[in-house]
C-alpha cells in the first residue's frame, strides 16, 4: 500500500466513532457494544477506514485520521 492518504478523503460518521472508539482504549467488542453495533459492522467500518486513508492498520489509520482532522485525540 501506499503510505500517503489521498487528499481529500472524507470518512463517515460512522467510521470516525469507530476509530475514536479505538482510540479511547475501547476494545473492537466494547465498540460495537457502546455504538449498538455488531462486531463484523465494527471489523467492516474499519476497514473502510484503512482503504480510505490507504492504512495498513487499525491503528495507522487512526493516527492518520488525528493528523488529518477527521477525528479528534
């Protein structure tokens, strides 16, 4: 993949609570449960995420996503 997010990118509501879930600590089982969600919903809104902001990992992508403002720390 490569390393540079696509300009412009945008992600959903729903993928930013996703990853902002994550990034509070919150476990993939523990996010689903808080956004009423199921866990595969979870796994799809991530890797949603990834392929948008062209991340290798969970946690690449929410690091992108603060870098770039879609989220917040």
């Amino acid at each position: 993949m490569n390393d540079e997010p696509e300009a412009g990118v945008l992600l959903s509501p729903r993928e930013c609570e996703v990853l902002t879930s994550l990034g509070q600590g919150l476990t993939i089982d523990q996010t689903a449960s808080a956004l009423g969600i199921k866990r595969v919903t979870v796994d799809l809104h991530i890797k949603n995420a990834k392929q948008k902001l062209n991340a290798n990992t969970r946690e690449h992508a929410l690091v992108t996503a603060i870098q770039r403002g879609l989220i917040s720390p």
